[in-house]
C-alpha cells in the first residue's frame, strides 16, 4: 500500500504550518528550536515527495531520483548542527540568566 504523492505534500505543509505557529507564538526558546526542527523535518518530507512523484511521472528515467533523498540528508546535517549550537547557547544562557524564556535574551544587549 502506497501513501499518495499528495497526502505526503498535505501532512508536510500541516508540519510546516505547525512549526510556524510554535515559532511565532511561543515563548520559550527551546519550544521555539523544536518548531524549528518540525519545519525543517516538513521541508525533508516534501523532498522525499516530491522525488518520488518525480521518479514515477519521468520517462525513461529522466533526472536523478536520489536527489530528495540526498538534499534530505543536508538538510539534517544542517539540523545536528543547529540543534548542537542551539543547545549550547540555552545552556550558557540557562547558566547566566536561569532562565531558557526569550524575553532573557533580549537583556543581553550590551
């Protein structure tokens, strides 16, 4: 049984839409991370999409069907980094301020 090409476009924007909302409406920078994540993991899913629908509809086999998974695998690449970055800025900013809320950050102007 296959997932329709437009089911996974569908749940990617859903994710996307979600990760827009948490980053925008939250307040707390590690919520504001994970929203960051979820959109990163929407665009994955429409990657891997839209290779797939791109692998069925070529002819002869035109293009390369391993480019959404390869530009997949940057864009997670990019998330490890993110994430460990990230972590380490709320861990020095835990450790100044006690506290992870965004409105701490805006305090370390200088």
């Amino acid at each position: 049984m296959n997932v329709p090409t437009e089911h996974l476009f569908a749940l990617a924007a859903a994710l996307f839409a979600l990760g827009v909302l948490g980053f925008l409406v939250r307040r707390n920078i590690i919520i504001v991370l994970a929203s960051i994540e979820l959109m990163l993991n929407a665009a994955n899913l429409t990657f891997l999409g839209a290779s797939r629908h791109w692998a069925q509809a070529s002819l002869e086999g035109v293009g390369n069907p391993l480019q959404g998974p390869i530009f997949a695998l940057f864009v997670i690449l990019v998330a490890a980094a993110e994430a460990a970055v990230g972590l380490a800025l709320i861990i020095a900013l835990y450790r100044q301020k006690e506290s992870v809320s965004l409105d701490a950050v805006t305090e370390l102007k200088g």
